[in-house]
C-alpha cells in the first residue's frame, strides 16, 4: 500500500513526522513525503526517503493554492497513492482537496489543534470552521491531538462522531530522558551557547521564534523577576523561517534591550540538540497564545524532568497537571506567568517533584510508540494496512 504524507515545511516533515513514518514503513507500507522545498528536504532525500518537494505556501492566497492543488493532484495520480495523509493547516485543506480531485480512495487528517478555538476573532473562527466543515465532508478519518478538539467539533457537529478519533501526541522517552546527559558535555555546551556562569537559574522555551509562542511575555515576566532572582536566565532555543507570516526575532530583542535583560537572555537558533537544551532548563515555560494541539515541546521537557508552566490554551491544559507537573496560567498576560514562576524559582525541592511527576506522566501517557501503534491501527480499519 502506497502512502503521501502532506505537510507545509520539510522541517515539519524532518522534526515532528519522521518518527511515525518510520515505524510505518517498518510495517511495510511505502509511505512518501510531499512538501515545500528546503534545506530539510535536501537531507531527508540523501538519508533515503522519498520526498517530493511542492510548494505549499503558509497562508491563504488563491493563485498560489491553486498552483499547489494542482502540483499536488499531479502528483497523487502520477502516484497512485491508496491513502493520503495530511497535516498542518493549509496544506491540510490544500491536500484534501487536491487528493479527493485526484481519486485517492483514502483521506486522513491529523489535526494539530483545529484552526478555530477560543482566542480566534469570530470572524476567523466562522472563516476556519467552515473551510474544516468542507473539508471533513471528503475526510474519511480526523485524528486529534487532544481530546478537547474532538469534543468541540463534535458539539460543533462538524463531521459524523464517526470520523473523529482520538491519536495523540508523544515522544521518543529513551531520547528525552536524563539518562542521555552527560555533565561534561553540558558544561562545554553552556560555554558554547555564552550562558554566564552567573546564571544558576535558567528558564527556557522551545519552538519557532514567533509571536503567537509568547516568549514576549516570557521576557516581560523575567524583567518582573530578575531583582528578586539576580541568577536568572532565559534561554530561547529556536528560530525563524522566511516563510514565517510574522517575524518576532527583532521586536523581541527590542523587548529584551528596552528592558535592560540583554545579559540575562541567550538565543539558540535552531537546534537538534534538543534533549540536552533541555537538560540545561531549571524549569520550561511554553506561554502560547496559538492554536495548539498537544504540544510536543511540553512533552518533551516533561520527560526530561523539567517543570513546565504554560497557559490555559487547549492542549497545553491537557499535559500539564497543575500542581504536580506544572502550573497552568492566563495567556497574553506576564505578571500571573511571573507569579507562577517565583515559587518554583525559589524552591528547588518543588521543581524536582515537579520534574519527576512530569516524566512519570509522559511513561504512562505519551510515550510515542503508543501513539504509532494507534495510528497503525487505524490505517488497519481503513483497509490501509493488513491486520496482524
């Protein structure tokens, strides 16, 4: 059985897909990879895999999709794929719609937190919801990332219950354990990076460097902090991409030099080193305001034994156990994010407990080889993959 993956960014492709298809094609489906050309493409066609790059622009512009649906129903009848699988928004509708003017008999959807949720103006929310309603009419499968989505497309009656199941998220628990950090390594890798020797408290995030991820109010809750805890630290670890709609870079360095922060403030760029960025953290803080489905980055500091503080956003509220693993707080706000950090920024003790609450958490929640299985097995029921 062939198999297309749909996705904007190789980089998407290369960081967050690359797992679950490499355990498919471990059980024999042939499975290719279509997306916008880059860097990331380059490397995942010299390590083998099959990928052809279309451009798949990050934004809705009619004469551009259209020349992507196009390149795309090429593709797909050239192919003759038996399932499509399509992720990320606009190449989620564009793959849809492409797939089912190809003739592929199968579409699936992994939603990454539905376009529509709660922060979104009404009139985006109505735009989203019914390019989804559309789209899900020539779905055969949506797969969800959390279980909030599923209950609110069900309420918003947005396809047959039917069509909705619940995949999930997870990460590799062997790669993200602090069993693979080695204490020379992490000192050199400070010294690398120019963190000050100073710095014995470190708060970091992860993930492109946008607006929407909220490391603005990151910042804005460190400059609340740094009197009281002189040794604190941000780490920023991620970048931009020349396809992202809204470059944040700039503005935030502005942020962090009207604030006089620019000592306690270290930029990553991009990474590959994740498990030992993480390992540098004192405690992690993804404060979001974007769509989100179960953000991989909250897991993954949760399996290193890293605290997270995060906002209410859907997904985020569905990782983190207030109290045990974390703290949950208001979005697009920095004082109750200050709030939250000072206790566990002054107490040691707390942010172990937290840490190892959190990796507990991921052991028995999100391990990501449950997750494939579970995909697996829904290709099986879709006639996709043999029953075992």
């Amino acid at each position: 059985m062939k198999v297309l993956h749909v996705c904007a960014l190789g980089a998407t492709a290369e960081t967050l897909l690359l797992p679950q298809i490499d355990y498919l094609r471990s059980q024999h489906l042939t499975v290719d990879i279509a997306c916008s050309p880059d860097s990331a493409v380059d490397r995942l066609q010299a390590q083998g895999y099959t990928v052809h790059p279309i451009q798949i622009d990050r934004k809705i512009s009619p004469l551009l999709n259209f020349k992507t649906i196009q390149g795309l129903i090429q593709l797909m009848r050239s192919q003759a794929y038996d399932l499509v699988h399509v992720h990320t928004p606009i190449a989620a509708v564009l793959g849809r719609i492409a797939a089912k003017l190809a003739g592929v008999p199968t579409i699936v959807y992994t939603s990454h937190g539905l376009p529509f949720h709660q922060l979104t103006p009404p009139l985006q929310y109505q735009m989203y919801f019914a390019i989804e309603y559309g789209c899900a009419k020539i779905t055969n499968l949506i797969l969800s990332q959390n279980h909030e989505d599923i209950e609110t497309a069900a309420q918003k009656k947005l396809c047959p219950e039917s069509k909705l199941v619940y995949l999930g998220n997870g990460v590799d628990i062997d790669r993200f354990s602090r069993s693979v950090l080695d204490s020379d390594h992490q000192s050199r890798l400070r010294d690398e990076l120019g963190i000050p020797a100073s710095a014995k408290l470190i708060v970091g995030t992860v993930g492109r460097l946008t607006r929407t991820k909220g490391s603005g109010y990151l910042i804005e809750a460190a400059a609340q902090l740094v009197e009281e805890f002189p040794q604190l630290h941000i780490l920023v670890v991620g970048g931009e991409l020349k396809s992202d709609p809204e470059p944040y870079y700039h503005q935030l360095s502005e942020k962090i030099e009207q604030l006089n922060l620019k000592s306690h403030v270290t930029f990553t760029g991009d990474r590959t080193d994740i498990p030992e960025m993480l390992g540098l953290m004192d405690i992690f803080v993804l404060a979001t305001f974007a769509h989100e489905g179960l953000p991989r980055s909250i897991l993954e500091a949760m399996a290193m034994s890293v605290p997270v503080v995060t906002t209410d956003i859907r997904g985020c509220r569905e990782a983190v156990l207030p109290g045990q693993t974390g703290e949950i707080v208001p979005s697009q706000t920095s004082t109750p994010l200050a709030n939250a950090l000072r206790p566990l920024l002054a107490d040691p003790d707390l942010r172990t407990a937290y840490g190892a609450a959190g990796r507990q958490r991921v052991e028995a929640e999100y391990d990501e080889n449950v997750v494939f299985k579970r995909l697996f097995s829904f290709y099986q029921d879709l006639g996709i993959a043999s029953a075992t």
